[in-house]
C-alpha cells in the first residue's frame, strides 16, 4: 500500500513538469508568432524537426534509466541530478535577444530542442517511476490520479499566473515578462522535482538484476502487440489535445473577441482537468477501464462538436464547453498511464524481460509525436488561413473555429476506435501479475 503522502510528492513531479509542459502547449506558439516574430509555417515545422530527435532520444533515455543502479534506485536519482539543468533551459527557452530574423529562428531552434532534451532526460525517469512504486494494478490507477491532480494543478497555476507575471515582470516588455515569469516558475519547479525525490520509493524490483542488452530489450518491445496499441492511441490523442490547446488563445482573441478573457478562458479548462483526474480513481473501481476511457473520447468529441455551433458572443456557454471538455478527456488521462504500467507487466509475462523505463519512453515517444504535431498543425492552419497577428479576418475566424472544435473531435472518435484492440483488462492483469509473482518467488 502506498501513503497518501507518497502519492502527493510523486504528484509534484507532475507539477513541476507541468510548469513547462502546459506553457509550452498553451503560450509557445503565441511566445514565438506575437512576441518572438517568427512566422506560423516556421513555428509549425520547427516544433515537427525537433521530435524527429525524440526518435533517438527517448528510447535511449528509457534504456539508460533502466541500466542504471543506485542505492536510491533505477528511476528517483535523474529527479536529483537533472532538476537543475532543467531549469536552466526552461528559462533559456523564453528568452529573446535581439537578433536579426534568421538569428531569433536559429536561437528559438536550438533552445527548444535542448529544452525538449531535457524534458525527455528528467520526465522518462519520473514517468517509469509511477510504474514501480506499486504492483497493483488499482492502487497504480490511485498513484497516477493523484500525478495528474498535482500535474493539472501545475497547469492551472500556468493559466492562472502566467499572463499577469508576464505583465508584472515586463512592465510594458512582454519578451521580458515571460523571461522573468520562466525563472519563477523555473525554480519552484526545480524545488518540486527534489521534494518528489525526497518522498517517494520504487517498490518494483527488475526482473534481473544484469542490465538486458539494449538490442533485446528493442526486440522483446516489438513482442509487446499492446504496447503498440497505446502508441497509436498516444498519438491521435495528444494531436487533437494539443492543437485545441494551442488554438484556445487564439479561439479566444480572434473568435470570441475578448483578449482580456484569455486566462478565464484556459483556466476553466484547467479546473475541469483537475476534477476530471480527481475523479478517475472512484470510477476506474467501479467499472471496467477500458470502457471507460473509450466512454470519455466519445464524450469528449461530443463536446468538441457542440462546440462548433456556440455563436460568437455566447460567452458564457464557450466557457462551459471547455470546462467539460477539459473534465472528460483529462479524465482519461490517469487511466491511460495506469494502462502503461500493466503493459510492463504484459510485456515481461510474455517475454520475459521487464522494461519500465523503455516501455514508458517508447509511449512517452509517441505522445510527444502527437504534441509535435498537434502544435505543428496549429501553425501550419494558421498559415494557410492566411493569420496575421492583431489583424480580425473571416477566413482566418472560421479556419479557427474548425481546428478548434472538429479536428479535436475527431481524434477522440478515433482514439474511442482504436481501442478496440486493447484487452488488457481487470481480470487478465490480475492473472498476469499473479503469475509473474510466482516466477520472481
């Protein structure tokens, strides 16, 4: 049984990840279009090259994180040594020097793929360390519904503070203000990630104590036919998430027409991602958790499709819609990690070879693939709406509205599809647990 107290500092991990994981998803492209300079097209493909990188070096990392032993374990240590230089490049990140055009896209290139190598080292650690703190197949769904309260709770003090401490730091100088806004939040985050190192302990041994060749454990991952199923569904996911996200600032300044509305905007998405992870737990108890994360796509689709039809000035009721939208997916989320770590256990049944921290890089893998390309299609759409900053256009108002509400949409019926092909349930997670601990004994 893990404490409360356990849950609650492996939940600040999250927060602190969240910190740049939800700036980077909801301001990045707004930073680098409306305060950097640089173009949509350009943004949209820079965010799609830097994850091409990602294809080495997650699973790299993942394979690394699991050769390593430490008297603190495979997983905890990387919360140590990396909390700092993760903080470094956060702040880098969202800093502009004057530079010349082709200079500002050279310096936005390379710092956000260091920022991304970054998040990969210390996030693939932390993610593969929710999988070995217990067994259990529910208690794993409990672990990682308190990660994503604490992880949706960084995300809402990103939407409720970000945008007022840009302003209170830039005094007029929004480069500035969200350099000096990035520090903050830089070094809360880092006194996070030691607070999660501090309290939390991996209780799931390797299946062997000699590291599995990197080679092997590549061929016995390939083995892993569910594994592949989440990495589908990892991608189609976080490609509609994440451009709904992208685009709400815009949705909300060019569609609606209430630019001082923004933060309320994104933060009653944000308070409905809270509740919706809260509620993950009690529900994962009480029904099957495959049928209930497919009940939540196509509940969420529903809601980006009524969405589609909310007049321009009804206010109020865009506001509700996004609240909700924010409740029933991110409410899939803590089930969607908590199948990851059944897949390791699937995965060493069926092979042999237990590989938290590949398993969990391969999905982290394909989830950031999605995040790539949900923020490369809302710059490529903008651009081929014709979008120009602080200008209102029609076509551009519509072209939002669309890849705000119907694209989403359709990636949750897809993900909703896709899960068909997923059978680890309850009962087969029970007997496979069962066996492995007969094996190990």
């Amino acid at each position: 049984m893990v404490s409360s107290r356990e849950k609650i500092a492996y939940g600040l991990g999250d927060t602190a990840s969240n910190f740049i994981f939800q700036t980077v998803m909801l301001f990045l492209t707004f930073y680098y279009t409306d305060i950097v300079g640089l173009s949509p097209a350009a943004v949209g493909s820079m965010f799609l090259i830097v994850r091409i990188f990602d294809a080495v070096t997650d699973p790299m990392m993942g394979a690394l994180a699991d050769r390593t032993r430490t008297r603190w374990g495979s997983y905890r240590p990387y919360l140590l040594w990396l909390a700092l230089p993760f903080a470094i490049c956060s702040v880098i990140a969202f800093t502009s020097p004057p530079l010349p055009e082709t200079g500002k896209f050279a310096y936005a290139f390379g710092t956000y793929a260091l920022l991304m190598l970054m998040y990969t080292a210390i996030n693939i650690p932390y993610s593969a360390l929710g999988g070995v703190m217990s067994a259990d197949a529910n208690e794993r769904v409990s672990i990682q519904s308190y990660r994503f309260v604490f992880a949706m709770g960084g995300g809402l003090i990103v939407t409720l503070f970000m945008l007022p401490l840009v302003e209170y730091f830039g005094q007029g100088d929004d480069a500035a203000g969200y350099q000096g806004a990035m520090i903050l939040m830089s070094v809360i985050g880092m006194v996070l990630f030691l607070l999660c190192f501090l309290g939390t302990r991996e209780r799931v041994k390797p299946s062997n104590e000699v590291a599995v060749p990197y080679t092997q454990q590549l061929k016995a991952l390939w083995q892993n036919d569910q594994c592949r199923v989440l990495c589908v569904v990892a991608v189609v996911l976080l490609t509609g998430m994440v451009l709904r996200n992208t685009l709400a600032i815009y949705y909300v300044k060019y569609v609606l027409q209430r630019p001082d509305d923004v933060t309320l905007f994104v933060t009653a998405g944000m308070i409905g991602s809270i509740i919706g992870c809260a509620l993950a737990n009690p529900a994962a108890r009480r029904f099957c958790k495959i049928k209930v994360y497919t009940f939540l796509q196509i509940a969420s689709a529903v809601i980006c499709i009524l969405n589609y039809f909310v007049p321009a000035d009804a206010w109020l009721l865009a506001v509700s819609l996004h609240f909700l939208w924010g409740l029933l997916l991110q409410m899939a989320t803590p089930l969607l990690w908590a199948k990851i770590a059944d897949v390791v256990d699937y995965g060493e049944h069926k092979t042999g070879v237990r590989m938290t921290g590949v398993t969990y890089s391969t999905v982290v893998f394909f989830i950031k693939v999605g995040l790539a390309l949900g923020g490369a299609m809302a710059g490529w759409l903008l651009a081929f709406y014709g979008y120009e900053a602080n200008v209102l256009s029609e076509r551009v108002s519509a072209g939002i509205v669309i890849s705000f509400c119907i694209l989403p949409a359709i990636a949750s019926l897809g993900v909703a599809i896709i899960m068909r092909w997923y059978t680890l349930d309850n009962n087969k997670i029970d007997a496979i647990q069962q066996q492995l601990s007969l094996q190990r004994q």
